[in-house]
C-alpha cells in the first residue's frame, strides 16, 4: 500500500478540517463584525439598490377627493382639464332675498385653461423630495399663536423676531429629558397597512436580498488532472482568498462601535419633535407613520432616502398629510446634520421613525 | 232733610271709597296686556273690579316661581286663587297665560319651561272652576325679561308666569 | 486514481469554503425611535397679490388675495407672512417660482394666482406650491363666475389650499344664517340674516315685526327652519332661501311648536311640541303628513339633533331631573343617555363626520361649549364665559360657531368661532347682536 499518499491525504484532510471546522467556532462570535465587512457596498450603493425612487409629492395628491388629482406633476403637459372643480364653484350667489333678483347662474365656463402645472422649469419636479439640501432654517420664528412644543425644555430661541433670517441656534440635544419614551422596541407593529399606494413599498432598511460582495477574486477552475501541486496550489489559493477578505473590507465601511446610548437616541427623538407640526383637531392627527431615512455621516439626510414605510390609522388624505408633516419635520431639524456619533454610524444609518400623535390630540 | 244728609254721607264714603291706589294706575305688568275699554261700559280704570287694569294691579297677573321649577309657590297659589276669582266673575274674558324663564338656561329649554310655568298656572285656574277653553298657554322662554340686570334680583323678577286677560270668552 | 480522489476532494472542499464566506450577510437592524411629542403651530404662508391680467382685473387682484389670506388665517393653522418680507415678487403667472426667495422668509406654502375680468364675468387662477418640497401641491385650477359672486371665488381658492395642505374638507365657501338683534335686553327686536360664514354679505330674510328664533339651514343650504312668533304663538316655518317665501309647518291648534332640524336627506323636519305644559319630540316629512310623535314622556324633550347617515337623533331631556343629552333611533325608541358629568348639557349637535356630538354645558354659573363622543367619553370643553350657547358645525366639522351674551343689562350678544382643539377662539364679525347661527354646507 501506498503509506505515501495515504499521510498525505490524511494530513491534508485534517488540514483542511481545521481550516473548516475551526474556523467556524473562531468567527462566530464576530459574525455580525464580519458581516458588514463582507458586504462590500457603500451606503449609496445600497440605497440605491433597495429604495425605488419614492416621491412623497405624488402621494399627497392622491388622497383628498376634492381634488384633481393626477398630478404627476412634472410634465407640463397639462392634464389641464381638472374640470371638475373649476366650474360650477364660484358662479351665482344665489342668496339674496329681498335685494336683488337672484343671480344668474353662470355656468363658467372656461375652459380650463391653464393650470396645471407649475410654472415648471425650474426643478425637475421629481426629485422627490427632500430637498436634502438647504433646509431653511426656521423655526425660530415668531408667531402670534401660542406655540405648542413638545418638551418645555425646548424654549423657542429668543430672537423672535429675528425670524425671517436663516439663524440657526440651539442644537436639539440640549435637553434630553428623559422622558421615559419607550425606545425601540415598540415600534413594530406599526407594520403596513393601507397607505399611499406606490412608492411606499416595503423597503425597510434591511436588505431584501443579501447583497453580493463585489469583485470577488474569480476561483481558480480546480484543474481536474493537474497534479497534487496544482491541487493543493488551489487550496491554498482558496484559503489565501478566504483570508483576503477577512482582511479586506476593515477600510471601507461604517465604523461600528456600540449601540447608541439612551441619551443619544433621545437627543435625536427631540430634534425631530422639534419641528414636527401635529394638526390636532385634524384627522391626520390619527394617523400613526413610519418613515424611513438614511443618514450620511453628518447626520444629513441622504437625497432620495426618506420614505413612507407604513402607516396606521386615516384615509389616504390623512395619511398622506401626515407622511408630509413627519418628512418636513425630519428634513427641518436636521439642520446641518443631527447631532450623532460618528464612531457609531453603522448604527444610526439607517433609521426608522415613528409618528404617533396620540399623545398630542389630548393637549 | 235727614235723608239729604245721609245720602250726601254716602255718597261721599262711597266717592272716597273709589279712591284707591291712583300710583297703580301707571305701573303695572308691562308684559300685560291689556286694558282695553271695558265690557258692559266699564270705564276700565282699576278702580272698576271688573276691569283688565284692576285684575292685574289690584288682584295681581303674575306669579312668581324658583329656578328651574314649575311649581307654584304658597303666594302663587293666593295669586291664583284671587285670578280665578275675578275670572269667575268676570265670565266675558279669556286669559292667555305666558311663562317665562330667566337667562341662565338654554333657549329651546326655556321655551319648554315656560310652557311649563304657564300649564302649572292653566291647571291651577281650571281646579279653581274656570273652564278650560277661557285659558290658552303661551311661552316665551327667556325671549322677554322685564328686569335687565344679571343678578337673582333680576332673574326672580323674570322666573314668571303672566296671566294676560283678553276681551272674548273662550277666544 | 488517489489523485483524482484528492482533486474531487479538494475541489468540494474548495467550493464549500465559499458559501461559508457570502452567508451571513444580514445587515444592521435600523435604528428604531419613536417620536409621539411635536409641536402645534400655524403653518407659515405667502400668498402675493394675484397678478391682474387686464386693467379690469386690478381690481379684484388684490382683493381676492386678500380674501384668501384672511381664510386661511382664520383657521389658526396657518400663519400669512407679510409681504413687507416677501424677497421675489410674482408679476406673472406662469413664471417659475423661486424657490429659494421664499425658503428664505420662512414660506412653507406659497399661494400665486391671477385675475382676468372682462365685463361682469371674471376668471381667477391659482397654484399652490410646498416651497418645501419645491414643487406644486396639486394642479392649478381655475375658477369662473361674476363680478359680484368674487368673494366665492376666493373662498374657493382658499378651500383648495386648504383641503389639500391639511388633508380636511374644505368649509370657506359656506354661508351662516342666523338671528340679527337690536335693542335693549329687555325690548330685543330680532330678524333672520344670513351672510358669508366670515360675515360679509349680510342680508336679512324677514323683518323685525314678530320674535324670530334659531333658523336652521337645510342640509343643500336652499332653505331654513326656524320658529317665529307671527300668529302670536311659536310656530314652525321654513323658509326659501332664493325667494324668502315661507310655509307654517305642524299648525296643530292649542300647541307650540319651537326648535325644529332637517334630516340629512332634507325631507324630513324633526320638531319639538309643547302642549299642556309637556315638551316632546315629533317629526314629521316637510312635505305634509302626520307628524310622528318620538318621545312620550312627561319630561321636556327637547332640541333634536340628526345623525349624518339619519339614523339617530340626539335630544336634550330632563327626565333624569336636570337636562342631559340622550341618543335614540331617529324613528323612536328606547333613548341612552350619553352625558355624565357634572352640570347641565343641552343644545347638543352632531357633527357632520358623525363621530362627536357639540353642546351647551352649564355648570356652577358658567356657560361652556363641548364636545364629547357618541358614547360620552372624551368630553372635551372648549369655551367658558357668562353665556356661550347655540353650537353650529363648520361643514368639515372643525371649527364650531356660537353666540355668546355678555352679562348686565348692557349685555351684548355676539358670535364666535372656535376649532375644535379648543384654539383659535374669535369673533365673527356681524353688524350688531348676532345669535343663533346655523353654518351651511359647502356650497356648490
């Protein structure tokens, strides 16, 4: 018998068993380290992958009954006819008793001319959205009502009247008072529901799919009648691979400290109280949202990120003005970023936020 | 001559007599109605008994009641009592009676608790032997106060019920 | 063969130690927070003067926007900003919006329209923008009519900025009618009126020969109900809006008939009754018939109220001994009683999105006005003063108009309106005393 052969297959064999088998007790600890090395794909990269372009404008305009709808918006093409409501409204005044004869009843007429659209150009209306950029700063406004906020820390900034002008103060985080929210955890269930039909999609910032990591080193095609070199070249070649990309990543993705603190989350849940407008007397102060957004790493909304992920409670009106009212108070505070730690961006990259109003109808 | 004397007497008491009250004679219900020239050639001065004027300055036209009641009061009873005496005779007048409320309620409540008052009033006369088809009811809620001010004094004055005489019986 | 067994070997192995590499792919969970406090604040807007077409129309331009401003003010849910701060101007309609320039001022919504008047018939245009989003919300529309009916054509501008900004119904384009008085408490002469539900436009339906009180619109706004004093008893009429006749309706000899409503539907009148001292509840179709009785007891039943859908009425009685609020089946029938606080409750009116029900509350010597829900949870009070009674419901069910009294015998009497958060609390400015106001629908 060949005891040649024989040892060398045994002792690769259990070379290779360790290689396996070893390995997996060694890495499972750090697997999700490892996980977000592996997946070699930047935020944009992802984002693009998995949210369909939302455009929170065309929701708004699907609900309200009232209203033409069909906007879609950006094409001048008018749709003109809103037919509809231009007639008939305005016409005769009816009323009148005593006075005068009562008005004719004009039937207006016109032609719907015009409308439509808007004095297009200037932006390609599609963008969705969140006019990422430049949130106009304001908040620090006056106003002749009282205003309501959510934590009487929060005074309004004293330069009232100032107003007008983009000044910035205060970052949100100046108090964090505890309020016992109940942090994640509850969020849940908020699950789907009806809503706004396209755009929302489900997309939920776990990935649908996992993602491919990009540019993996092609495999050498184990050449069947090479001799033993050649085969234990490609294992070794295949092992050098597995290693490489142990390696490989550490550069190029988020920085994954620990989870966020209570105090850093919380000082987030106010900035964005902060600028989240609550119609109480409304119906879309019944109507519980969850929007979904992606952070850069200064804490900016990511263009084309910020989406409508489920909702509770309302008709699509409601819904619709309350997914506007959460995306405007999102893109309002976040200023120049919000405030989060860097060191922990893998965190709060990605964020879901929900917006319940329930608490709010009772003030 | 002793006959000349005594009828000169009586004539004279008889003259006193007639003056009763003369301040009555301006005051008076202003939500009551009335006095028309008399019946049966009364001068309807209320110093005739058998006038509109001497039933609501002499005997009384209104009754007065407690918040939120209809019910009448021992001096609204010795009201009533006098109305129905008058009214028994006096067989030609019909009587509208109006209830009223004060301010402190809502308006179709008070409309509803006038027509109370006013029914209380209506029963009352016709326990006393006065037919029912002389009396009508009307209410006016709170529409009508005689006395302005926002204070119990007023609202007591208002908390009322009117029995207005008219000339034709069983109207 | 060893090598081929060795190559097989090395190759499974090889491909097996690829998977373990790609599996474990999930990604970090997001970030899950919950925010359940903001803020109550007027939604801060523009509306430029609109742009005048022809020399006709400069005229009305800055009218009608003015109008629409004041709407939307009005509500307390949007704050106009001046145009002393306005960057850009609009000089056309059809010119691209500058975004930024409004961004600037703090504008969340802009408001641009245009007025074109040829002999009596005028055309206003309007768009509204989300300077937010830097798009338009909604398409433009257009809107057709006289010279004399442009007020309504504001309204309707405002009602579509409106509507499509907070997602509510809209209720600028309604009219209230209600009673007009003059003169000392104790002497009050009063006439039905109607006019804009901002008070402009005021008209009078009757004169003041005879005590007219608490008109109701129908639910198309052709016609009211309401009680009058003529025969020299309260009797019900309705009235026709367009050519002010009006019809006694229920002349049952030896009664009173007071407080009467509309059904949804408008066919049929339910009423209160009062006939030897009792005050009950009766309906009866407004076209003839027999009136129905729905209440028999010897208690006061009293201002009856429809459902939307007119399946149910809610009354105010006392039979409990002091005035409550009940609900029953608008045919009859047994009654629930849905008020339980403390105090009195009267006057109630359901609101048009069928949820709440409005009311008169009095407790301790002071008027309030209230909402509470079907079952008479959530009872919420909005006003408080001397005397606040009579609540009327905006067409979308936001906003309640009422009168209130002030005490003494200069007491005045005066409408209010008041959103149904309880903010927004303001006069409703109408030529002299003004009570009982009935809010009608949206017009057409």
């Amino acid at each position: 018998m060949d005891s040649g052969p024989l040892i060398s297959g045994i002792g690769h064999g259990a070379l290779l068993a360790w290689a396996l088998i070893g390995g997996l007790f060694s890495r499972a600890p750090e697997d999700t380290f490892e996980v977000s090395e592996v997946s070699i794909i930047s935020a944009e990269e992802f984002a693009a992958l998995s949210t369909p372009q939302p455009s929170p404008d065309v929701e708004v305009n699907i609900p309200t009954p009232p209203q033409p709808e069909i906007e879609d918006t950006p094409p001048e093409t008018p749709v003109v006819e809103t037919p509809p409501e231009v007639q008939q409204p305005p016409v005769e005044e009816t009323p009148p008793p005593a006075e005068e004869a009562p008005e004719v009843v004009e039937t207006p007429p016109p032609a719907t001319e015009v409308e439509d659209t808007p004095p297009e150009t200037p932006l390609p209306p599609a963008q969705d959205n969140p006019v990422v950029l430049a949130p106009p700063a304001e908040i620090a406004t006056p106003r002749p009502a009282p205003r309501v906020a959510p934590t009487p820390v929060v005074a309004p900034p004293p330069d009232t009247e100032v107003a007008e002008d983009v000044v910035e103060e205060a970052s949100p985080d100046a108090d964090t008072q505890a309020q016992n929210e109940p942090d994640e955890a509850t969020a849940p269930e908020e699950a789907t529901d009806v809503i706004v039909t396209e755009a929302d999609e489900p997309p939920s910032s776990a990935p649908t799919s996992s993602a491919r990591p990009s540019a993996r080193p092609k495999r050498p095609t184990p050449p069947v009648e090479t001799a033993d070199s050649s085969t234990s070249d490609a294992i070794n070649a295949a092992l050098a691979d597995v290693q490489a990309e142990d390696n490989a990543a550490p550069a190029t993705t988020a920085p994954t400290g620990p989870p966020l603190s209570f105090g850093e989350k919380d000082a987030l849940r106010v900035a964005v109280s902060n600028c989240w407008a609550v119609d109480v007397g409304g119906t879309s102060s019944r109507v519980t949202v969850v929007v979904g957004v992606s952070l850069d790493r200064e804490g900016k909304v990511i263009k084309g990120s910020l989406q409508l992920i489920g909702s509770e409670g309302g008709d699509d009106a409601a819904v619709a003005v309350a997914f506007r009212n959460a995306r405007s108070a999102i893109i309002r505070c976040q200023k120049g970023g919000y405030k989060l730690p860097i060191e922990k961006y893998s965190h709060w990259r990605e964020i879901e936020m929900t917006f319940n109003p329930e608490k709010m109808r009772i003030k | 001559m002793t006959h000349l004397y005594k009828a000169i007497f009586i004539v004279a008491a008889l003259g006193l007599g007639a003056c009763t009250n003369p301040d009555q004679l301006a005051g008076g219900g202003a939500g009551g109605a009335g006095a028309g020239t008399g019946l049966d050639g009364t001068t309807g001065l209320a110093s005739d008994p058998r006038s509109p004027a001497y039933f609501s300055q002499t005997i009384g036209d209104r009754v007065l009641f407690a918040v939120d009641t209809s019910t009448l009061t021992p001096e609204g009873r010795a009201t009533l009592t006098g109305q129905a005496g008058w009214l028994q005779a006096n067989p030609e007048y019909a009587a509208i009676i109006e209830g009223h409320a004060d301010e402190q309620g809502t308006r179709e409540y008070n409309l509803a608790l006038g027509a109370r008052r006013a029914n209380a009033v209506s029963e009352f006369l016709v326990s006393q032997g006065i037919a029912g088809n002389r009396l009508r009811t009307l209410t006016y809620g709170k529409e009508r106060p005689i006395e302005v001010c926002s204070a119990e004094a007023c609202y007591a004055k208002n908390r009322r019920a009117v029995t207005v005489i008219s000339a034709g019986a069983g109207a | 063969m060893k090598h081929l067994v060795t190559s097989i070997l090395t190759l499974f192995l090889a491909l097996v130690a690829l998977p373990i590499v790609v599996v474990t792919n999930a990604q970090a969970e997001p970030l899950r927070i919950i925010i359940d406090d903001g803020v109550i604040e007027p939604l801060p807007f523009a509306v430029p003067d609109f742009v005048a077409e022809n020399a006709e129309a400069s005229e009305y331009a800055a009218k009608i926007a003015r109008v629409v401003a004041a709407d939307l003010s009005g509500t307390g849910l949007f704050r106009e900003i001046s145009k002393d701060a306005f960057i850009s101007t609009v000089t056309s309609f059809d010119s691209p919006v500058q975004y930024a320039d409004w961004k600037a001022i703090n504008a969340q919504a802009l408001i641009v329209g245009a007025v074109n008047v040829s002999g009596n018939k005028v055309t206003v245009k309007f768009r509204l923008f989300d300077v937010f989003s830097g798009a338009p919300l909604g398409e433009g529309l257009q809107f057709g009519g006289t010279t004399t009916s442009w007020r309504r054509m504001a309204h309707k501008v405002a009602d579509a900025a409106y509507s499509r900004i907070t997602g509510e119904g809209a209720y600028f384009d309604s009219r209230v009618v209600f009673v007009s008085e003059t003169g000392p408490k104790n002497d009050r002469k009063k006439r039905l009126a109607i006019m804009d539900y901002d008070g402009a436009g005021v008209q009078y339906l009757t004169d003041s020969q005879s005590l007219v009180l608490a008109p109701r619109f129908s639910p198309t706004g052709d016609r009211v109900l309401y009680t009058s004093y003529e025969t020299g008893f309260p009797k019900i009429y309705v009235l026709d809006v367009a050519s002010v006749g009006r019809q006694a309706l229920a002349d049952q000899p030896g009664t009173m008939t007071f407080a009467p409503r509309f059904s949804p539907n408008g066919q049929t009148v339910v009423y209160s009754l009062s006939s030897g001292g009792n005050t009950d509840i009766y309906r009866m179709e407004i076209g003839g018939g027999a009136p129905v009785r729905l209440t028999s007891e010897p208690s006061i039943e009293t201002a009856p109220s429809f459902s939307p859908d007119g399946k149910q009425i809610v009354f105010e009685s006392d039979r409990s001994g002091n005035q409550q609020l009940y609900i029953m089946p608008a045919n009859g029938g047994a009654a629930q009683r849905i008020s339980f606080g403390s105090g009195r409750y009267g006057t109630p009116v359901w609101s048009p999105r069928g949820d709440l029900v409005a009311f008169t509350k009095q407790n301790k010597g002071r008027f309030h006005i209230g909402v509470m829900r079907l079952d008479g949870s959530e009872e919420r009070l909005l006003t408080a003063s001397f005397l606040d009674e009579g609540p009327s419901w905006s067409p979308n069910g936001r906003v309640i108009m009422f009168m209130r009294e002030s005490a003494g015998a200069g007491g005045a009497v005066s409408l209010y309106s008041v959103d149904i958060s309880g903010r927004n609390l303001r006069p409703v400015p109408a030529e002299g005393g003004a009570s009982d106001p009935s809010w009608s629908p949206l017009l057409k």
